[in-house]
C-alpha cells in the first residue's frame, strides 16, 4: 500500500468496512471483529491508530501483532480464505493493516459462540433469525434461487408459460430444444427432485408461476411517480405482481408512461425522442430483477422516477467478487447471484440480456450519446441504487429550439418542411389537409417557402409539387 493509498485509508471514518485500533484486542473481540466482516461485506483493520481520535501511534513490533493475529485465528475461527496482513511504514512508524475479504461460505463462526456476527456501522453484533437464514443461503451452492419451494408443487407453474419460454429459446437458439417441459426445467435449475416426487425452486415459482408473489412476497415492484425532486408526494402508485421477465416489461412500461417525448428536428426530419434513452432504461430495470438478493423478505425492488430523474433500489449489497468501483469505470464484471434467474432471462433474447457482463458499460454509454451524465451507481444501506439523472427543464427547452432553415417560418410551414423531408414532396391538397388551411392560404404559404429557397415548385397544372432544395 503507497503513503497516498495509506493516507485515504486513514481518512475515512470508523464504519461498516473500516476499523481502527491503536493495540491488538482481546482474542475474543478480534475473532468476532473479522467473521463479522467475512459474514458482511470484507473490510480492514489498522493496527495503530486511535479509534476515537485518529490520532496515529504506530504499534511497537509489527511481527508480533502478525504472529498473535495469526495464532487468534487458527484457534478461535474457521476461514476458508485466510486475510491478508500488510506492515505500512509512514512518517517514521509502522502499522499493520488486516484485509478481510467477504467471505463466500457464510455464515463464519468464532469457535464457543452459537451466533454469527454480523457488522452494523462501526460495531459488530450477533445476526438476528433471519439475518442468520441469509447468510446461510448467501453460502449456500445455489443460493435463495436455488432452494426448493416448500409448500408449492408442479402444478402450481404455468404449462402456458413454460411453453412461450420454450418457443422463445428455439427461436433465439433456432433449434429445438428436444426436451418436455419438465426436462427443460429440471436442465434449468427451476424444478427438483424431493423424494419421489418434483418440486419447484424459488427460481421455478419466480419465473414460471402466473402470481409468484402469493409465494414469495418480496418479487414484487413497486413503481412510483414522485411529484417534483423529492418523495413528499406521488402523481401514480403501482405495485407490479407477475412472473420475473413480465415484471421488467410492466415497469417499463411505467416509467414510459411518466416520461416527457419531445420531436428534434434533424436536417429536414422530426425525430420523436424521450427523456431517457430507453436501452439505459430498460438495462437499469433488467439489473435489478436479475441481480437482487430475494432472500431478503419485506424488501422490494423500488423504481421511483421524478421530474429531474429516475432511481431504481435493488434490495442486497453487490455480491463478492463484484467492485463498486470497477462498475464506475465501466469495466466488465459477470459474477452472478442468480445465475437461474440470469440463464432464462439470457433464453429470452436480447431484448433482456445482450451479453453477460457489459450491462453496465452500454447503460452508461447510452446515458452519454443521449447527452446525458453517466448512471450513478451507490450502495445505499442493504441496497444497490441506480441513479439516471435526465435533462430536467433543459429537455423542453431542446424541443423549442428550431433550426436556422426555420427562421421566419410559422409552425405550419415548418410541419409542411417536416412532411417534405419524410415524403420527399407535397401538393397543395396535401399541405391543406395537414394545415386545414383554404387553397389560397396554402399557395401563398408555400410560394412564401420557394422564394426564401427552401422549396422549389416541380411538375405542371395538376402535377404541379413542392420539393426541398438541399445544398
């Protein structure tokens, strides 16, 4: 670690992936202090530094400090990756920095205790019931995904559904699948066996049930339409219930309904636009359905959108393996929480899922040919939020601007310019019944055009018609 990594590290306060210490702890603390990081999100420990004061003392011999931590750990934890001890020399003393990893076994256990810990803030406490039931699916082979539905059987799925899913992967495979339907889904993780009989999995229910959320009520999505930039009041309220990918559809759908269309004009063409571009829209959506922790009960995904933005919480932190800061620089990532749930949604076509692990980058990249800022990824508590900041008050302000051929022009003959640059051409029976003004009114305005040269008159008597004169 630089003196300038050092220096940032030791700037930060005390939190749920920081803590300091001036002197090594009790056997005890330190073995509860780093399971509760593995069981959380990782994080360091710097051996040095006053907690309350952050005041830097140094420690006396860096090599016993490693030693002890070494020796705590062997006999009161059971890690399956080992942290990383790192000795830091800065303005003439030394300090020891211990780098937990979030673990991918959970729940990690100091030997003696029958709780795991867990980090809240700056302190490390027991995991309450449930929190105790997520660690052990976060550590889990499959995960929540994976887990059989206790209580729901076979005939609890779609046949109509399963069908449009098994149409949907030969059209996008162009070949058939081979299988029945029940093969299919037992190939995909969402049906297993339980003795002698077949049961589905979360995943099954999620994604082939006509109303999961009767099972399991956090697949819900609740869409809001805020009044203004804050959540004091709302415009529309919808709280979606469906299979997985009709979910996506259906907020899609909302946030379209809510979201300003204006009409640019290119060169001689009206080009009709929203807000926000939808593939950044419809990724952000996609992203969150697919990448949630369903584990987490009471816990929706929330897609709220007001006048200057759209903001859509993902319940569950980002997943080992996957860097907050690696997504801001729009580097590819792949590792999946969900990978059943990411395998169907992948049959279905591009229209949910391009490519593994460039979401994010084509999000981002969509944002700015929009002109538009990047999306704003932050982990906010237990969720993941994705911020797309819109245009506000300059969008309506880009649908006023008219082009220099527009000048002195009124509106409806800059339409009949628009009509021109579509059709190639126009009558005078045409520009009246796109104007519903008299055939008078209509050849004065359109020679008004051909003498600022914009159009020129074609053809004769009754064949006569007006084109653009282009440069």
């Amino acid at each position: 670690m630089t003196p300038a990594e050092f220096e940032q590290l030791i700037g930060q306060r005390e939190g749920e992936t920081l803590e300091l210490k001036r002197e090594m702890p009790s056997s005890s603390d330190l073995a509860k202090l780093i399971t509760a990081f593995y069981n959380t999100r990782g994080g360091a420990i710097v051996f040095g530094v006053e907690d309350k004061t952050r005041r830097l003392v140094g420690v006396t011999s860096p090599q016993g400090i490693e030693e002890g931590i070494i020796n705590i750990l062997r006999a009161r934890c059971s890690l399956d990756v080992m942290p990383s001890i790192g000795f830091v020399p800065y303005q003439g003393m030394e300090f020891v920095i211990v780098t937990c990893p979030q673990g991918d076994r959970k729940p990690y256990l100091v030997s003696g205790e029958t709780r795991p810990y867990v980090r809240v803030g700056s302190s490390n406490r027991e995991a309450q019931d449930e929190e105790v039931r997520r660690l052990y699916i976060e550590g889990s082979a499959g995960g929540f995904e994976a887990l059989s539905y206790r209580g729901a059987t076979v005939a609890d799925l779609s046949e109509e559904l399963i069908a449009a899913y098994v149409r949907r992967r030969e059209e996008t495979s162009s070949q058939p699948l081979g299988l029945s339907w029940k093969e299919a889904l037992r190939s995909l993780g969402c049906l297993v066996e339980q003795g002698e009989t077949q049961v589905p999995t979360n995943a099954g229910v999620m994604l082939f049930a006509e109303d999961p959320q009767r099972f399991i009520g956090q697949a819900e999505v609740a869409c809001v339409r805020f009044k203004g930039a804050d959540v004091v009041s709302y415009i529309d309220r919808r709280d979606l219930r469906g299979p997985l990918y009709q979910l996506v559809d259906d907020a899609e759908q909302f946030v379209y309904r809510h979201m300003k269309v204006g009409r640019r004009i290119e060169g001689f063409v009206g080009v009709e636009y929203r807000e926000y571009p939808e593939e950044a829209v419809r990724e952000a959506l996609v992203n969150a359905v697919v990448h949630r922790d369903y584990s987490r009960r009471g816990q929706r995904i929330r897609v709220f959108t007001f006048d200057d933005r759209i903001e859509v919480y993902s319940p569950g932190t980002l997943p080992p393996g996957v860097s907050l800061e690696k997504m801001r620089r729009l580097e590819p990532q792949s590792v999946l929480r969900n990978p059943i749930i990411v395998g169907v949604f992948r049959d279905l076509g591009s229209r949910y899922i391009e490519r593994l692990g460039t979401g994010i980058r084509r999000m981002a990249l969509a944002m700015e040919a929009h002109g538009l800022p990047r999306p704003r990824f932050e982990e906010v508590g237990s969720e993941f939020r994705v911020t797309l900041v819109g245009p506000g008050e300059r969008f309506m302000e880009e649908v006023a601007t008219r082009p220099a051929w527009a000048e002195g022009l009124n509106e409806r003959q800059v339409e009949a310019v628009l009509y021109v640059g579509e059709h190639a051409r126009i009558t005078n029976r045409e520009y009246r019944d796109l104007t519903s003004v008299s055939r008078r009114w209509a050849t004065k305005e359109l020679q008004e055009m051909v003498a600022l040269g914009i159009l020129a008159v074609r053809g004769s008597g009754r064949a006569i018609h007006y084109v653009l004169v282009r440069d």
